[in-house]
C-alpha cells in the first residue's frame, strides 16, 4: 500500500514483545535496511529466541535449567558480588573507626584548614630508635588566633591519630592584663576525620582572638617507612661512594608534599609558615644533620642516645623541615657569603682506615664546586644571601637536597660535554 509516495507495511509481523492484536496493530515505517541495521535486529531476535527458547528436557541431566533460568543466575550472582564488594569497602573504611569519627563534624569538615588560626613557633622532640618501626615525640605549638572560636583544627596521620592520648593534651594563653596568671582551656571532645587527616579538638570555653596560645601534646606516636618509598621518615640502605650498599642504614625525611602529617601533629598547609625548634634523640654513634647547626648534645648514660638540640629555623613551611641520621663523614666549602656547603657521605664503621685512602680520589670534588657556585651565582643574580648559616648535601638511595648516589658521585669528565 502506498500513500503520497510512502510504502507502508500493514500486513508485519507482530514483534516479539508486541501484545497487541492485529485490529490495534500500529503502522510502521520501514526505514531503509542497513547492514548495520540488520546486524543489530538479528542480535535482539537471537539474543530473545536464546532466552525463550527452553532446553530440550528438564529431565535430561545435562540440561536440567533453561537459559532463562541460566540468564537469571548470572545476572544474580554479579548483584551478589558487586553487593559484596561495596560492603566489603564499607566495613574496611569503618574497620578503624572505634576512635576514629569520619562522619560530617559539626565543627569542620573543610579539607583546608580554617584560616582564623596563624602557628608561629613549634617545639618538637622526637626520640628515634635505630631501624624500628615507630617513633615517638612530643610537641608545643604556638599560635594565635584572628577571631573567636571553640576549635581548633590540625593535621595528623591516621595512625597519630590513632596512638595519641588526646585527653592528655592542654591548651593554655599567655599572661596579659585581665589574667593574673596563664589561663588553661580543657577539652570538651575530640573529632577525627581519618580521610582528610584532620583533628579537631573541641574545647569547653571559648578561645578569644588576640592572644597568643600554646597547645602541648605530651605525647604521640608515627610509624617510620622502610626501603625505597618512604614518606615522612624512614630508614634505607646506606650507599658508600662506589654506589653500593652495605650493612649500614640512613634515615631520612621525605615531607613533600603533605609529609609532615605523618612525623608530628601540626598545621600542614604551605602557606601556614613558622618558626621550628627540634631536638632528636637516637643512638649515640650516629650523626644527626638537621636545616640548621646543632647547638648542643646530652648524652644519657643509660640508654646509650645522645639529645641533639638544633638552632631554630627561620620561617619555614612543614614540607621544608629535613634530616637525616645514620653513619656520616663530610667535606665542606666556604662560599664568598661565608655559608658552609657540606658533602655527608655514609660510611660503614670498622673501616676507617680504608675511608682515609678514598679521600685522596674522592669524586665528590666536582659536586661541591659546582654547589658552591650555584649559590653564589644565585646569591648574586637574586641580591639575596642564602638565609641558612649552612648548605647540607646527602647522598640517599631513591631520592634527589637529597640527591641520588649517581648524581653526587660524578667526576667532571661526566659532565664535560655540557661545558659546565
């Protein structure tokens, strides 16, 4: 049948999902036939003929289920699985959370800090045993506060969060006109948000702007990283100046870029600048290099560690505090600015006579050359003098002002085709 030039056809065959009768059939318009068109209409009518088309016997063993059953048991077991796999991920999330709060705090819930608290100085001790897996420290930050709040919000790794004594912490102010003496602020309650790192502390009284805080945890306790991926602080293989490792270890810092959550509680936000005061405690025959000189050492008798105490650095964000301790030896070099670029070197104890003969042919000449006129090159070209009495490289394993073994240890003649 044919109307102004259309073909339409009544007498089709109804369609397999069509129920209607043949007085109510609709008419369809047969667009032209494709290949394309084609392959995807012999897929339905396969794919429908194979779900309503039983088996032969459901008595025959072989094939006691339709396909339809067949069909309606896979698409079972993957909403099982897929059911199975999302509760699995929800009560692994939830598995730590007996002191863990990650809900939605009423107090913060920003992955930013709030920006009404400015830290100025930090007072960290931390005492570091020898190739374990955990360290301990203290800590005292100074602060001050832009508008009146009942919190405080910092960050601190999921497992600091979890091995700190909260409750033993204190908030006080310092002395000013209206108080007679410091005033101590208690803590309400404490909330955790492990998937931000974030601690927000909630205190019974609220906290005026304008003064100046100190907030003390006495106490806590980060785990240290192993082998070639470490982050916050680790222990690796000490490398000598052929490039192979010994017995020794290096520990090292690794705080780029949101390191320094996983060493200590603190504000850890680039911008969120201050002035760090360290001391570090560890073995007595290791050297302790930190981003400013040593001022002193206290040697405990008993347990055999030596207190080293460190200038305090200028304002420094979290991610730039840096140190190493392990077996080191060092050269050094005078810049016009009077800045003294040293070269640390691991070295294995019990070999001291064989490291004296290395010293005549040591290779890192070339580096601190090179060092020592990229500073003053900078120093001159930016009319800015290097804020640190001193420059401290080290060679580490997987990590480059920490440089790779590779890179300190070239000879010039590595480098003599760049005409440095």
């Amino acid at each position: 049948m044919t109307a102004e030039g259309l073909s339409f056809d009544v007498e089709q065959e109804p369609l397999p999902f069509d129920d209607s009768n043949e007085s109510d059939s609709l008419l369809f318009i047969t667009p032209p036939e494709t290949e394309t068109r084609v392959r995807i209409k012999n897929c339905w009518y396969n794919f429908y003929e194979w779900i309503h088309e039983p088996t032969y016997s459901c008595l025959d063993p072989p094939t006691l289920h339709c396909r339809r059953m067949t069909l309606h048991l896979f698409i079972l077991f993957l909403l099982t699985a897929t059911i199975a796999i999302v509760l699995g991920c929800f009560l692994s999330y939830w598995s730590n959370s007996n002191t863990l709060l990650t809900c939605k705090s009423p107090y913060w819930n920003n992955y930013r800090l709030p920006k009404f608290l400015i830290p100025n100085q930090y007072h960290v001790h931390l005492s570091i045993p020898i190739r374990e897996s955990k360290l301990t420290g203290t800590i005292s930050i100074e602060f001050e506060l832009r508008e009146s709040t009942e919190y405080i919000v910092l960050h601190a790794s999921s497992f600091i969060q979890e091995s700190t004594p909260w409750e033993n912490l204190f908030l006080w102010n310092e002395l000013n006109e209206d108080n007679l003496g410091l005033t101590h602020y208690n803590v309400s309650h404490v909330e955790f948000n492990s998937m931000n790192e974030q601690v927000t502390l909630i205190f019974k009284e609220t906290l005026l702007p304008s003064l100046n805080y100190t907030l003390n945890i006495p106490f806590f306790e980060s785990q240290t990283s192993h082998g070639l991926r470490i982050y916050g602080f680790g222990w690796t293989k000490a490398f000598n100046v052929e490039g192979s490792s010994n017995d020794e270890v290096l520990g090292y810092t690794k705080l780029e870029p949101t390191g320094a959550r996983y060493l200590f509680p603190c504000f850890d936000e680039p911008a969120l600048k201050a002035i760090f005061e360290f001391k570090i405690t560890t073995s007595r025959h290791f050297n302790v290099l930190f981003n400013t000189p040593s001022i002193g050492q206290y040697l405990n008798i008993e347990s055999n560690e030596i207190t080293h105490s460190f200038e305090k650095t200028p304002e420094l964000s979290t991610y730039l505090i840096a140190f190493v301790i392990g077996h080191l030896k060092h050269r050094s070099i005078l810049t016009k600015s009077g800045i003294q670029i040293n070269i640390w070197l691991p070295y294995q104890t019990g070999n001291e006579e064989k490291e004296k003969e290395k010293d005549n042919h040591d290779p890192t000449d070339f580096a601190l050359r090179i060092a020592k006129n990229a500073v003053e090159y900078y120093e001159n070209y930016f009319d800015y003098i290097l804020p640190l009495s001193k420059f401290d490289l080290v060679p580490v394993g997987s990590f480059l002002v920490l440089f790779t073994d590779a890179h300190l240890f070239s000879s010039i003649s590595f480098f003599s085709i760049y005409k440095i």
